[in-house]
C-alpha cells in the first residue's frame, strides 16, 4: 500500500512538471541565422584557400585567390596594343617648329618695315605685305595645329576599344581575388585549393553568428499580445529539468498565416494556422543553427 501510494505521488510529481513545462513558454521554433553562400566569379584552378569551416572572416578578407595568368598576359598584349597605336601619334610642337621661326621672322619685318614707315623710308604697301604675311604664316600654323590634332583625335579613337578590353581585363582580375562578403563564420566549405572552379561554383558558406533568429509560431489569439520591438525571454533546454534563459527582441512578425510546421508546437496546439515570427537574440557562443528555442511573452 505505502508503495502503491509513493508510485502515485511520483506519477502525480511527473504530470505536474510536464504540465509546468508546456505552460513556460508561449510558442517555439529554431534558431537561424543569415547563410550567405560565396561563390567563385571567375574560372581557373584555385591557387590558394585560406579558410576552415568555424573560421571567423572579416568583411573584405581576401580569402582565395584564383589563377590569372593567362588574363595578366592578355592584358599587357593589349596594352602592347595601345602603344603601338599611339605611337603614330604626331609630334605637333617639332611639326610646327619652322613656321613658328618663320612666323617670328615675319613679325620682325612687320615690325621693322612699320619703323621704316615712320621715317618715311617705306611705303605703305610694303608695311601692308609684311602685315598679310604674318597673318599668311599664323594661319599656316593654325591649319598644321588643327590637321595634326584631328590625327592624334583619331589614333586616340582607335585605342578606346583596347582601353575598354583592358578596364574588362582588369575587373576580371579582380574578381580572381575572392573577398569575403560579410563578418561571420564559415558554416560549409565547398572546394579546396587545387581545384578548378568557375563563375556560380559556391566556394563555402558563411554566417554571423554574433546575433542569432529564433523563427517561432504563434497562434491567431496571441497575435493581439505581440509587437516588433517588443523584448521578450528565450528559453533554450539547459539541462534536462533546467532552462538557459535569453532576452530577445521580436524584429519581424508574417502577415499572414500558415499552416502549423510538423516539427513546431504551439502554447494551443489545436490551433491549425499559426503566425511566424523572428526574435533576435545576442548569441553567447552557445546557441546554434537548428536548436529549439521556446518564447515566453
């Protein structure tokens, strides 16, 4: 009789703890957090790799390179190019050189001839011609400046496509130094050095974890009771009768209801549509992707 009865009160003990234990929390879900997955944007064999999975990576850590030799060789071929063109280009100052000395000489006839005038020593005429032939000689040089101008125009013109093949060359280059996008830690890796790889291929994944979402599920009649921004408790299993408990802020609330998830429970699980919502939590280190989490409001 007297273990009959310790039975029952231990069966009693039991029902009110799992009873206890379902009223904790009000909804409940699992963490996530936002996957970012790298990929390769050029093509060759990886020549270096300096990540491993649970690394921590800054946000613009170069962290693979990829091969560029054949893209470094196409670019100084097209800059050979280029040069070659624009070595055509005309020397305007050496080709204008003599009319500029005749042009000089013509102004100190002019200037001289006008003295002449004054001293009644030339005509009128004379100063005249000696006048037109410094105008004669200044646009003799004006033709020379603009012909040659328009010939260095034109060697420029034909160097633009080369110029833009080598802008093409260079970002192409660029995109051989993988950048890490975003602070986090590397969750997957997906190739390794060695390996050739190509524009799409994902390299590895990574996410922050610094700050971490527990995606719940609440029912129509807690709706009223929630707000974004409002602070609430987190509980995550501890030990097996103890809870960690976490403060969390909700971010992000559906408009829209859904069908209760199979891996979900909800405070009513009668409930057949349930609200999805996100609270995000300061991670400690302990909290990973795909644990359950339970919401207290």
């Amino acid at each position: 009789m007297k273990s009959n009865l310790t039975i029952l009160i231990l069966g009693l003990a039991a029902i009110t703890a799992c009873n206890n234990k379902e009223a904790a929390y009000d909804a409940s879900g699992t963490f996530e957090a936002v996957e970012t997955i790298v990929s390769a944007e050029a093509s060759g064999n990886i020549k270096t790799l300096d990540i491993e999975e649970g690394q921590v990576l800054k946000a613009g850590q170069v962290v693979a390179y990829i091969d560029s030799v054949q893209l470094i060789l196409k670019k100084k071929q097209l800059q050979a190019q280029v040069s070659a063109v624009l070595s055509g280009r005309p020397d305007i100052s050496a080709q204008t050189a003599a009319l500029q000395e005749q042009l000089k000489q013509a102004e100190r006839e002019r200037d001289r001839t006008e003295n002449l005038l004054k001293a009644d020593a030339a005509t009128r005429k004379q100063l005249d011609d000696a006048v037109s032939q410094v105008a004669i000689v200044k646009k003799q040089i004006a033709a020379t400046q603009s012909s040659l101008g328009i010939t260095t125009a034109n060697l420029k013109d034909q160097t633009a496509p080369l110029e833009a093949q080598i802008q093409q060359i260079d970002d192409q280059l660029q995109k051989c130094r993988l950048t890490n996008p975003v602070d986090g830690t590397v969750l997957t890796k997906y190739a390794e050095a060695g390996e050739v790889t190509s524009p799409g291929k994902a390299i590895y994944k990574i996410a922050a974890l610094n700050t971490i979402i527990l995606r719940a599920y609440l029912t129509g009649d807690q709706l009223p009771h929630v707000k974004t921004g409002q602070q609430v408790k987190v509980l995550v299993d501890d030990t097996k009768d103890a809870y960690k408990t976490y403060t969390g802020t909700i971010e992000w609330i559906s408009n829209k209801a859904e069908f209760t998830p199979k891996t979900i429970q909800t405070k009513d699980e009668r409930a057949n549509l349930v609200y999805a919502i996100k609270v995000r939590i300061n991670n400690d280190g302990y909290l990973k992707i795909g644990m359950y989490g339970e919401v207290k409001l």
